[in-house]
C-alpha cells in the first residue's frame, strides 16, 4: 500500500525548475570539493515530527491529514513503519532518527514497553536490509511521560534514575542492533525550577554518573558509535544544565567524559540559548566536538522552540562554513528536527518542507564552499590578526613575554593603530557569494 500515492521519487531539476516536488539545488551526486553533496549533507528524518507529531499545540487538537490516522497501538505503529520508509525512499533521505516512544506505543511496565518496542525494532530491521536509509541516531525520550516530573538521570527520585538507565540501555541496545551512527542525550528535564528545592551538585553528579554507565554499558556491548549531548537552554525546563555548548564542555571536563561525547548542535536551542547558530557550531568546531546537527530555524518573532524547516539561507551558509571547516560531520549529519507549521497540515507539505530545507543546505553548501575556496574570510582574517606573526604579538603567542617585557613595549607608547573590522563589507561579500554562487 502507498501512503503518499500522490508523490513519486522526488528527482533534481535545477534552479528553474517550476515543480514543488523537485529538488532545485540539492543534487546528490553533485561534487563540491572533495565529495559529493549526498557525503556532505548526510541529511536525516525525525521520525517524531514527520510520523509522529499531529499538530496539537497547547491552544490546539491535532490536525494533521496523515493516512494512518484512523488506526490505534501496535497497527498504528506499524503502518508509520510503512509509511517512513516509503517516504525516505520518495525523498532520498540517507538517514533518519527516532525516541523510543517514536516508533512503538509504551506499555504499563518497562518490560512490556520493551516488548513492544522489539517487534517493531525487528520490522525497521528488516526494511533496513533493502533500504539504503541508515540510522542516524536513536535516543530514549525522558521527557514525555510524569514519572519525569522532576527529571530523568537528575530526578531527586532514584526509582526514576533507574528507570532512566534502563531505558537508555534498551537505547544502546536497539542502537547496536541498527547500526546506529550516533545515540543522543537530550536533557530535557535534565534542569530545575527552583533552586529552593534543589541539590545541584547532587544532580549534576547523577548526571555525571548517568552518562559513564552508559559510557560503560555501550563498550560493553560493542557499540561504537558516537555520543552526542544536545545541548539547549530551557524548555521544558526552566534552566536546563546543558545550557549551551560552552556549559556543556565544561561540565563534561569536570567529571572527565569529554573523551567519549561530542556536540548535536540545533539551530533553534542555539538561538533560545542567546547565541547564533554558527557561534555554536565554532564552539564545538574548535575544541574537536563538533558531532552532528539537529537543522531547523527558530522564528525571531516568538521567543520559544518552534522548531521550523531551515530557509534562511544566510543561516544555512554560516553553518555550511563551519561544517566544511570541520572537515564534514563524520558519522553526524543534518537532522531535519523540524515540524511542518499547523496550517501545513497535507501529507504533501512534509515532503514540501523536506524538499525546502534540503535546498536551502544545499545552496548553503556551495556558497560557504567557494567562501573558502576563494579564501576571502580566512585572508581577511589572517591580515587582521597579522600583529601576532612578529615582533611582540610573536613573543606572545611563543609564550616569551610575560607582564614586564608587555609593559615595557608600551609604558611610552602614544598611538594604537587599529584598523576597521569591515563587518559591513564582509556582510556584503557573503551576500554577494549567495547571489552569484547559481
Ligand atoms: C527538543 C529536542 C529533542 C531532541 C531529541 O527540543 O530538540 O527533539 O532533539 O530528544
Ligand atoms: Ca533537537
Ligand atoms: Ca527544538
């Protein structure tokens, strides 16, 4: 049975192309550099967003016209099963990502929850044999029910860690077993309301102690692929401890784990965190963590996670930037965590709003490609910073000067040549690569 008999393989057709279910710059075979478009983007599905997700909002019941609607349970579950692999083979999607509540209803107990979730995990298996889709990465929702009011490895009840942990451990497991390239710790409820009613050190240390059991657990049992945190700053959580990339390193320094994580970077947190997208994508970039990233935008209007489809272009170039300096993502990629708006409620508009942020990572890509090809970012940057390749700043950087020799270089010094940052000019120059870059 087709569930989207409306659309057929979504194919490239160039830039003027008048088809809404073509792809006008995302051409996978398409080589920029030194690897195709397909390699660099490594675009993925959230399963909860695209399958899952009905439109209910918190003034509003679902709406969403999905062809599975009228079913309930185990049929319901797999009939998405279905349905997801049919629509990653129509878009050509090389990866997708699901929570465990995702892909199979939860049970009254652990154990019958897990029931439930094998035979399904057993069904995406063996799609998995013919399809070319990969798991991007799996992670275990520790959010959604109320046994996590009060949070999950940071819960002040130790029932709720526990069963934490072995939800997380059923994660690996599945993970291992669909040869997951990444398993996610998003924190959701990982904060507190208040601190008149918190232990903090007591919680981060749980934390802490969480994510080495997992570290434990996963070497275990062979499973090698990468962990990632996701880091955001509130919702639902009023301060959640994975504030930002920055908090996060921090915090896994201090209790030694920095060698087994790297960052799942997502636009909108980025932005509810205070920061751009790209400042926290050079963040993890610059201390090696950089590891995959959830790709969607936030609306400047509204000051909560509205998780869109990626379109701004501008946005997708300074993140395409800094994922080609990285040297790509590795086993990460960009996942689309991102929900089509309530009035978008056809089961067309997923592929629409797939085919939009595809394109706009595309285009994305081949600015910030020839940005650097052509070198003008680094060049411009090299000469302002050009005082630290002698005389003093030389010294500095060699670690040969101390306060004495600095203060000696300037006690008589009357003027201090600064030049223009150009930050203007520079604004221009991106805009002027997007513009002619097709
Ligand atoms: C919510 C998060 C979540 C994670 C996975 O804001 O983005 O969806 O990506 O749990
Ligand atoms: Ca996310
Ligand atoms: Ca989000």
């Amino acid at each position: 049975m087709a569930y989207f008999e409306n659309v057929s393989k979504i194919q490239y057709e160039g830039p003027t192309s008048k088809n809404a279910l073509a792809f006008k710059f995302y051409n996978p075979e398409e080589i920029i550099g030194d690897r195709t478009m397909e390699e660099w983007l490594r675009f993925g599905v959230a399963y909860w967003h695209t399958f899952t997700y009905d439109g209910t909002d918190p003034f509003g019941h679902g709406n969403m016209i999905r062809p599975w609607n009228h079913l309930k349970g185990m049929e319901l579950a797999k009939a998405r099963v279905e349905a997801a692999f049919e629509f990653f083979e129509k878009l050509n999607a090389p990866f997708f990502c699901f929570h465990d509540v995702d892909i199979a209803p939860e049970g009254e107990t652990l154990r019958e929850t897990n029931k439930n979730l094998d035979e399904i995990v057993d069904m995406i298996e063996d799609y998995m044999k013919t399809s070319k889709t990969k798991l991007l990465w799996n992670t275990a929702n520790m959010f959604s029910h109320p046994r996590f009011v009060h949070g999950a490895a940071t819960s002040c009840n130790a029932d709720v860690f526990a069963f934490s942990a072995a939800k997380v451990k059923k994660g690996l497991e599945v993970a291992k077993r669909l040869g997951a390239e990444n398993y996610v710790f998003w924190g959701g409820r990982e904060g507190y309301e208040s601190l008149l009613n918190t232990d903090m050190r007591l919680e981060q240390d749980n934390l802490a102690r969480f994510f080495q059991m997992a570290v434990d657990y996963a070497k275990e049992i062979g499973f090698s692929g990468q962990f990632l945190i996701e880091p955001k700053p509130k919702e639902p959580t009023k301060h959640q401890y994975d504030f930002d990339v920055a908090t996060g390193i921090a915090f896994l320094k201090k209790y030694n784990l920095d060698p087994y994580f790297k960052f799942n970077i997502e636009a909108n947190h980025a932005t509810l965190a205070g920061h751009t997208f790209e400042h926290e994508l050079r963040v993890a970039r610059i201390n090696g963590m950089l590891g995959s990233v959830d790709a969607n935008q936030g609306d400047p209007l509204l000051g909560w996670d509205t998780d869109e489809f990626p379109t701004d272009l501008n946005a997708t170039t300074l993140a395409m930037y800094e994922i080609i300096k990285n040297g790509g993502l590795g086993k990460g990629g960009l996942n689309f965590d991102a929900k089509v708006r309530r009035g978008s409620f056809e089961p067309e508009d997923l592929f629409r709003a797939h085919i939009a942020g595809m394109d706009s990572f595309a285009v994305g890509l081949k600015v910030a490609h020839k940005l650097i090809e052509d070198h003008v970012l680094d060049d411009f940057i090299a000469n302002r910073y050009r005082s630290y390749n002698e005389g003093i700043g030389k010294e500095i950087i060699q670690g040969k000067a101390d306060f004495k020799t600095l203060e000696e270089h300037v006690l008589d010094m009357k003027e201090f040549k600064n030049e223009s940052g150009r930050v203007e000019e520079l604004r221009a120059l991106v805009n002027q690569y997007l513009l002619t870059a097709f």
